[in-house]
C-alpha cells in the first residue's frame, strides 16, 4: 500500500570529494508539496528544467535552454497550481529537517478529465541523481495524491524506448499503444510517443 503521507527515503552517499558526513546524520530523501507561494524553489526548478531539456530530455523546450524560458516555464505552473493542479518534488533534507538539493519534481493535473481521472505530467530527475529510485518515490506520492482526491484512474505519455519506459512499467503501468510524431527531442527530432495507464486501488 502507498504511503498517504509526506515520503522519506535514505539515499546511499555518492563517491565525491566532499567530507563525509557523520554516519549519525544520513542524508534523507523527502517528497513534498509545492504550493504556489513556495517561490524559493523557482531557481532551483529552472536548474532542474534546464538538465533535463540539455540532457536530450523530451519536455517541450528546444536546447539550447535559457534561465529566462525555464523560469518563466515555472511561474506558469505555479500559478496554476490549486486544487486541478499540484507539484511535488524530491530534495534531500538533513536530521534536523532542513531542505537541501533539489532532485526532481512532478506534476499532477487533474482539469479537464473526468472526474475519476488525472494525468501525470513532467517527470524531472535531475541526471546526478538518477539510479537512486528518486521516480519511483515521485510516482507513487503522486499515486498517493491522485486517490485522496477520489481519482481511480491516471494517464501519462512518454517517448517510445525511452528509460522512463521501464520505470512505468515497473511502477505497475500499462502501455496502450504509441502515437507517431507527438513528441519532440531538445535538437527538434519527432518521436512516437507511447500511452500509459494505471488503475488505483482506493
């Protein structure tokens, strides 16, 4: 069963030079809301919008990416976000609950479906931290948030082959087919874009 409240996961030290911290303080991985007043999160979202997007990610944006278009990418979304609209992302947080690095992000949006439905939009993890189940942890928060608010039934889209592919997959989703020529590389490429969905358990 899905955790209801805020997640928190362990997340093992990468090798770095940076000192190591004390085994009595491990870093957490916390999930959380953002609500639209939430403004200090904004540079760290343009940084997080900008990886993906020169990473070859496929998010809508052209790469090169400026600071100016992601961060007004953002205050879009911030201003929609409400009831229909939510954001929720990943950082890590030390013992004494300070928030640190962002990781990545998600977006629920529940307009303009039915009223059992919802669809899973945006999922950004940063590329350093990749491999560490941060997705994972962002979709099922965003699962969490779907069935508290009476939703049975989210979609999502993704391109077709991608590594996202095996993370729905793994998470429980279903592939319905793909549609041709619906999503777009940073460079401009078309891609076929495939369809998933997933049942919620109440």
């Amino acid at each position: 069963m899905l955790q209801a409240a805020n997640d928190y996961l362990q997340l093992t030290p990468r090798a770095s030079h940076a000192p190591r911290r004390a085994p009595s303080q491990p870093r957490m991985l916390a999930v959380r809301q953002i609500s639209a007043r939430d403004l200090q999160w904004l540079p760290a979202l343009a940084d997080l919008l900008i990886d993906g997007v020169h990473q070859g990610a496929c998010l809508g944006f052209l790469a090169p990416l400026s600071r100016y278009a992601a961060t007004d990418y953002w205050h879009g979304v911030f201003a929609r976000l409400g009831p229909q609209q939510s954001l929720w992302i990943a950082c890590e947080r030390d013992a004494e609950g300070n928030d640190g690095p962002l990781q990545g992000a998600v977006q629920l949006n529940l307009a303009g479906h039915a009223r059992h439905c919802g669809e899973v939009q945006r999922l950004m993890v940063h590329s350093q931290s990749r491999g560490r189940g941060i997705a994972s942890r962002l979709m099922q928060r965003v699962e969490c948030a779907a069935i508290e608010q009476g939703r049975t039934l989210l979609v999502l889209d993704t391109p077709s082959g991608s590594q996202a592919e095996a993370v729905y997959v793994h998470l429980g989703w279903q592939r319905v087919g793909e549609i041709p020529d619906f999503a777009a590389t940073a460079e401009g490429q078309l891609l076929a874009c495939a369809r998933y969905f997933k049942r919620l358990a109440a």
